[in-house]
C-alpha cells in the first residue's frame, strides 16, 4: 500500500461512518500544520476525529512496523480505531483494544456510531471496551504487551500523563507509544514524563501534532527516516514559529479548534500533505 491508498482507504472510514450519522469536515487545510481534513458529528463541538494526513502517517507506520498489537485510549465515534485495524489487518495484525468511557460529547451516541463501523466495516480484530483509564487499563489491556500504544483520549493535565503511568507496564522494548494533540496542555508534560523514563520521542508535523516515542534507538532511527520533517519535541510549538505560543494564542487557537475552523495562522508545512502521494513529495 502506498500512500495514495492509505488516503483511500481512510475516506473509505468515512463514507462508511456517513452511512449512520451526518458529518461535518472540519480543518481542511489542517489546524496547527497544514494537513487534514478532520471530522466530527454534526451538531457535536467535539470529539473530532485525527486529520487524513494523521491516517497516511499511521499507514506508514504500519506499513513499515507491522504491529501484531495495538492498545488505544479513547475511541469517541470510532474513526481512528477502524482505520487503523483495517491496515493492521492488511499487514498481518491479531488484536486493537480500545478503552472509552463515553466522556466526551454524547457518549453513548459516539459509542453506539463506533460499534457500528466497527461491524459495517468488518473490522474482525477490534474491541472497543468501555472504562476509564487509569483505573481500568490493567483489566481492559489483559496484561498483554503492545507493538502500538495510542493515547489520545481526555487532553489535559495531569490525565495525559495518568495514561502514559498507566500503560508503561504494557509496553517491551520495540513499542511505538503514539500522542496526538502536542500543542494542546497536557500533552507536552506527558511527553516530557516519557522522555525522563527513557524513550527517544520524535514529533511529526501532521495538522494536529502527533509525537511517537520508543526506547529503542533503531526503532527511532527508522521513525526518523520514515518521517523526514519530524523533529524533537521541544515544548508548545505552532508549526515553524520559533517560540512558545503565547498563552493568549492559545486559548485563541482553542476556540478555533473548538469551532473547526482553521486557524489564521498555520504556519507548519506539514509532513503530509493533499496530492503528495500523486506527485511524489514527502515519501521516502
């Protein structure tokens, strides 16, 4: 599968997702980089979904690493969730594990739309359970270690960096712990926690920021290779502005995201972007 296909198969998730519930596309050029589209329900501020590009990153990911495994925290309308078993399935993949406590927006809606995807799309290897982290991980992930961990459910501290603590007893030595959100508080300091424990983190320039992190140098090696724009994360960037955001900006950029709309200043190119694929920019 190249990239083109991931993309495909993405807007694939989406169709099918529009089968029971109506859509807003939201971020069509990406929010903090340019990337994107995102989506949510109609009539939901939130939860929204990872962007396309953070699809065909994921693609690559998989692609390349061909997790048997992969454990996520927080599922909202499932979007994320089924994409990425669709690909794990494609490259050998046995299990998605998936913890929610159906927080976010209508909840049990989102719960319900997700259970649906998951059936609607065949999605054999994925369970979404319902919990808490971290009090429910331990029971959800069976004590099992994962090849991919992805933490993305409630952005703030220190609920960040509670999942992380909750997770690291999952994780051996070539786990790939994704973040999604960096710019958002909350993140970052999860981040920070994880490079203290040892893991070698590496932020790609998707719309919304996402940060892989492993402790083995020759998975991080070749994260770096795979992602040629990424960087190490240091602190709350917007795309190429060499400074912290501002605390004023952020909350301006908050209300933006809030809203769905892009932001005016998107100053990040990106490490994936709309028809890369077909004119064969960014892939290694």
């Amino acid at each position: 599968m190249r990239d083109a296909d991931f993309r495909k198969l993405s807007m694939e998730v989406v169709s099918n997702l529009e089968v029971f519930t109506h859509l807003d596309c939201i971020w069509k050029r990406g929010l903090v980089n340019r990337g994107g589209p995102h989506y949510r329900l109609s009539g939901m501020l939130s939860p929204i979904s990872i962007g396309v590009d953070e699809c065909v990153i994921f693609g690559r990911l998989i692609k390349t690493f061909k997790p048997n495994n992969c454990f996520i925290i927080g599922n909202a309308f499932g979007m994320s969730s089924v994409y990425i078993a669709k690909v794990m399935e494609r490259f050998g993949g046995n299990a998605v594990v998936t913890l929610d406590n159906k927080s976010e927006g209508d909840g049990e809606l989102c719960f319900q739309i997700a259970a649906a995807l998951c059936n609607r799309m065949g999605a054999k290897i994925l369970q979404n359970k319902v919990g808490s982290s971290p009090e429910d991980v331990h029971a959800t992930a069976d004590d099992v270690e994962y090849d991919l961990i992805f933490i993305d459910g409630l952005h703030s501290h220190p609920q960040v960096t509670k999942d992380f603590e909750a997770i690291k007893h999952l994780v051996h030595d070539h786990t790939i712990i994704c973040w999604h959100d960096y710019w958002i508080p909350g993140i970052l300091e999860s981040v920070k926690t994880a490079e203290h424990a040892g893991f070698l983190c590496l932020k790609i320039r998707s719309s919304c920021e996402m940060v892989f992190g492993t402790k083995n140098p020759n998975v991080y090696s070749k994260l770096k290779q795979l992602y040629p724009n990424s960087e190490k994360p240091r602190g709350r960037r917007l795309g190429l502005v060499p400074f912290k955001l501002p605390y004023a900006y952020l909350k301006f950029l908050t209300l933006r995201y809030v809203l769905g709309r892009t932001p005016v200043f998107c100053a990040g190119q990106g490490d994936i972007r709309e028809g890369d694929s077909e004119r064969g920019l960014n892939i290694p």
